[in-house]
C-alpha cells in the first residue's frame, strides 16, 4: 500500500477513536439521568430516607394541629380580656362637657305705676317702684351617657327689701338605667329640686312667662312668698319619674309623670308636718292639619297626714302656626282649672295657739289668648279668677292686657294693663300699669311655647 494511503487510513482511525472517547461519557449520563434523580442536599437525605405517611396519619397529624391553635386562640382571648379589664380600671370617667357646660344668665327687671297702695304678701309696699325682680344662672351639661344634670341659681327679689338666694331648680336626670340596654316606655327619672309638673305655668320661670305677673291661681294654691308680681309656684324636692306612654292614638303623643315630693311647701299643704306628696301628670298632644297644636293635660296632688290636702287641676293649650305666614304670624289659645280640698288648723281665740279645725275647697282657674301681630310683636289678654285658700268664700279676679316686643331671643320688652276685683277691700279696683324688661347673657336660650320665631 503506498504510504500516503497508509497515513490517511490512521488519521482517521484516529479521529473515530477520540470521537467515541468523547461521546461514550455523555451517553452513559444519559442512560444514569433517565434512571436516577440527581443526589439531593445533605439537609433533605434523613427525610427522603423515612418512609412516607399514609393519608390517615396526615389528617391526625392535621387535627393536632388545629388543636393547638385553638388552644393558643383560647389563651390569647384570655389575655385580651384582662388587658381590657386593666385598662377599664385605670381608664377615668367619660365626661362629656369637661368644665365647659354652657352657661344662660337671664336677668327680669319690672316696674309698676298704681292708682292706690299695693302691698306684697309680706306687708311692704310695691305701688310706684321698680325692681330687679330674678336673676337666674342655669347651668346645663351631660354628666355621662347615662345623665344629664341642670342647676339654676336664683336671686330672688324680697320686694325691694333685699335679694335672696336659692337653688331654683337642681337635678339631674337619668335617662337611661345602667343595668338596662334600653328605656322602658322612654322613662326618665328628675332626681333632686325642680319646679312640679301641675299644668303648664307653674313650670315656667319668671323670664318665660307671656306676662309680667303670675295667674293668680299659681300664687293662691301652689304658693308665693311676695305675692304674684314675684316669683311663685311649686318647686319641691322629689323624684319624678316620666313616660311616654304606648300609641294609641295615630299621631299622638302621651305622657305620663309620677311624683313622690317633699310636701308641705305648697300653698295648700301643711306647713308644720310636711307629710310627703304624691303627683301624677298626664299630658296628651296632637298636631292637626300640620298648623294647629294641642295640648291636653290633667294634673293630681295628695298629701295625707293630720291635716290632708289634694288638688285636682285640668290644663289646655293650643297654637295655630299657618304655613303660609308661619314665620311673622301665630296664634295661642290656653288656660287652667283647679279644684283643691284643704284641712288646717285654726286658732279660734286669738291667743296663737292652733286649738281648732276647718276646711276649705277654693276652686280657682285662668284663661288667656295671644295673637302674633309681627315677627317683633305680640299681643295678648288674660283673665284670673281665684277663691282663698284660707276661706273659699272670698275670691279676686284680674283682667289684664299686654304688648310683648322681642328685638331678638336675648331682649324682649313687655308693658301691660291690670284691674283688680275682688271681695277683700285693699285689693278691689286696683289698677295697675307694668312695664318689664327681660335680657339674657350667655348661651342661646330655650324659647318658651308662646315664642315663634
């Protein structure tokens, strides 16, 4: 074979060996690749080696877990709890108004011109003079969700002898029990001072009232101590206890208040035992035609002891508001009956000494109307008609007018007319010009029933 033949036969034997030296290794990992998995970490080698679970071990493997966390649930819950506890604990009171309730001061002076004397209930002279008559500063805020407390300082004129002064009315109301979630029938409990709930005038202060005088009704049988061009009426200390009572009457609104109070200051009370009293209100209101308001209400009191007394009284409101002209005009209808029943004691032969027994049934009422000429202006008329508590044979009446203007609900000026008859000769054919001014400082104030605005 010639040489050059013989050295190309050796190339390529070479070449086919070193081709299947290089190949032989990769196909070999290929047939180890197909049958085995690559070598894991070291970590995974004791896991792999442990046989594997059935599904029954897993699912109480699962349980067991579950368990645990409901154990550890239980145990964070517990601890929740007493870190409330401790927090409720430590934590103060709500106080919803801290130091800033809002304050109202209302001030009520008034003057009189007489064709004759006139003297208080205490003998001194008012004829011809003015006075500072009240001044009140009413405190009102929310003690806590549960409550709401009110106080009002009065300063009392004593007919131009000096001033007194007196908690007028301080209470607070509970509006709701704490171990009750909700109120039943709305019940509020009034627990301290307040002015009674015996039909509508005797709850009104001086500086809300549509005259410059009391009814003489109020002054004769719930009390005064200076006569009717002076504050008067009935504010005992008790519990009242207030209602609203089930529908049954579509639109209408029923209430019901019931009282047990310190009696004996009631004018037709006993003034030396002070036998506790029993008062119950009922009030009806409805609206019809959506301008015309009533208000229907029917009042009792009792007192039991050596010497009982009760008093029965009926009262009615109504207000016409138009829709129409209901910003500048309105129209207000109202009055009271009373019927009281009275034992005392008498001293027969003037030595000071009670050493008698009598009785009396003064029946006494009031009606007035007022008409809104204005946004500013209002005129009215009222007439009294009351027999004595000490002797229901002798009774007085008054006829009386009078001009209301209001300049806003912080300024309103009033004059009016009086004439006075009546069975006791001091008193008969009095007539009287009244001129009063009424101002308020501080918070807006609660507009009374007979404002529109």
């Amino acid at each position: 074979m010639p040489r050059d033949g013989l050295r190309t036969r050796r190339r390529v034997t070479a070449r086919v060996v070193l081709g299947a030296a290089l190949l032989a290794p990769l196909c070999v990992g290929q047939r180890t690749g197909a049958a085995q998995p690559p070598p894991a970490p070291a970590g995974k080698k004791k896991a792999e080696a442990s046989p594997p679970k059935s599904l029954a071990e897993q699912l109480e493997a699962l349980r067991d877990d579950v368990d645990d966390l409901k154990d550890e649930n239980e145990d964070l819950k517990a601890d929740l709890a007493d870190t409330k506890q401790q927090q409720a604990a430590r934590k103060e009171p709500v106080r919803l108004n801290l130091m800033n309730p809002p304050i109202t001061a209302f001030l009520n002076a008034a003057g009189r011109i007489d064709d004759r004397p006139v003297l208080s209930s205490g003998g001194t002279r008012i004829d011809d003079r003015m006075f500072l008559r009240t001044g009140e500063v009413d405190f009102r805020a929310a003690i806590d969700p549960y409550a709401d407390g009110v106080l009002i300082l009065a300063f009392e004129d004593l007919a131009g002898e000096g001033f007194e002064a007196d908690i007028e009315e301080g209470y607070f109301v509970l509006k709701q029990l704490p171990i009750l979630d909700a109120a039943p029938l709305g019940l509020k409990l009034k627990i301290g001072r307040y002015r009674a709930p015996i039909g509508n005038s005797n709850r009104l202060h001086m500086h809300d009232l549509p005259w410059t005088t009391r009814p003489l009704p109020i002054t004769e049988l719930l009390g005064t101590e200076q006569g009717d061009f002076f504050e008067s009426g009935f504010n005992p200390e008790g519990i009242d206890a207030e209602f609203f009572l089930p529908d049954v009457i579509p639109g209408a609104v029923m209430e019901l208040n019931a009282d047990v109070v310190d009696g004996g200051d009631i004018a037709i009370g006993d003034p030396v035992d002070h036998p506790p009293g029993f008062l119950g209100h009922y009030n009806l209101f409805f609206t019809l035609g959506e301008s015309h308001d009533f208000n229907l209400g029917l009042s009792g009191y009792v007192e039991r002891g050596d010497h009982p007394s009760s008093l029965v009284a009926a009262d009615f409101l109504y207000k016409w508001k138009p829709l129409e002209a209901g910003e500048f005009k309105s129209f207000v209808l109202g009055g009271e009956l009373f019927q009281a029943d009275r034992d005392f004691a008498v001293d027969t032969d003037g030595d000071g000494v009670a050493d008698g027994e009598s009785d009396s049934h003064p029946l006494a009422g009031y009606a007035f109307a007022q008409y809104q000429l204005t946004w500013h202006l209002y005129a009215g008329a009222r007439y009294d008609y009351t027999e004595k508590v000490a002797d229901d044979s002798l009774s007085t009446q008054v006829a009386a007018a009078y001009l209301s203007y209001y300049t806003s609900e912080f300024l309103r000026f009033r004059a009016g007319y009086e004439h006075r008859m009546s069975d006791i000769p001091a008193e008969d054919g009095v007539d009287s010009l009244l001129f009063e001014v009424n101002f308020v400082i501080g918070s807006h104030p609660i507009e009374p029933y007979w404002v529109n605005r």
